[in-house]
C-alpha cells in the first residue's frame, strides 16, 4: 500500500508541474481510452503535455515524467527511469515503469497493476523521446479502464 501511494504521489507531482519546450519541439501524448460508461481519445498537445526530468522529493531518485491531459481533469500518466533506453517495458507498480488514467473531476485513479500494459521508447536523440503505451488501469475496487493505441514525444 505503501508503495501504491508513493508512486501515486509521484504522478501527481509531476502532474501539476509544467515545462517549457524551449526548443520549440512537438510535445504530445494520444490515446484511445475505454471506460465502463464508453470510449474517448486523449490528444493532448504542447501546453497540455508535460514531459520532462524530475527528482523524486526525501529519496532523491530521477526520473521522467511524461502526461497528458483532456478537458483539463482527464490525464494519463507514466513514468520512465532517468536512465532512458529504447525498448519495450512491462509497468510495475512500485518501479519507475508505470502508467495510470486519472480523473480530477471525480477522484478516480486506475494505475497500471504489474504487466498490465507495457511503455515501448522508439527512440531517444538529444534529450527528445518518442515512444508507445498501453495498458489496462484498475482502481481498489477493482473498476477498470483499458488505455491503446498511446503515443508520446517531447523534449526532456
């Protein structure tokens, strides 16, 4: 549980945080999302997307925080290692790999359980990284959401 809510914090901390592209790059997280009461795409562009390093607070651990945000309340998140390299990772609760569906408005989190999804990075060339997602979120309860066909890329 303990871990749960570390992680928890951890989004939603580099949720609220916002950076700017100086290089003036695409910056971009996409989604199909499907929920018990129907379906949605996020696509979130630029000022709706945050994507960059951060230092976890107390335990002093980098790592990369990439959201995307719908309506200003819908966001999907994941978090990657500091330490970035091309491949296809399963999420983990716990671990720098995860992924979640948040929904401000209600409360609601559905966190990627241990592979329920995977986070793939497609490339990484001067701090810019492009990538795909997916994965199912489930809250405590049990209730799900099912997250395909994601794409990212920004600058770092």
């Amino acid at each position: 549980m303990q871990t749960r809510l570390l992680v928890l914090c951890i989004i939603l901390l580099s949720a609220s945080c916002k950076k700017s592209n100086e290089l003036g790059t695409p910056e971009r997280v996409t989604a199909n999302v499907t929920t018990a009461t129907g379906s949605f795409t996020i696509d979130a562009t630029n000022s709706n997307v945050s994507v960059g390093r951060f230092i976890i607070p107390v335990i002093d651990i980098p790592y990369v925080a990439i959201s995307g945000w719908r309506n200003n309340y819908e966001a999907i998140s994941l978090t990657l290692p500091d330490e970035i390299h091309i491949g296809t990772y399963n999420t983990t609760l716990g671990s720098a790999w995860h992924a979640q569906f948040e929904n401000t408005s209600t409360g609601d989190v559905f966190a990627a359980s241990d592979g329920s999804g995977t986070i793939t990075v497609t490339s990484y060339s001067g701090n810019y990284i492009t990538g795909t997602f997916q994965f199912t979120g489930y809250k405590t309860n049990g209730d799900s959401v099912v997250v395909t066909n994601g794409t990212f890329e920004g600058d770092l």
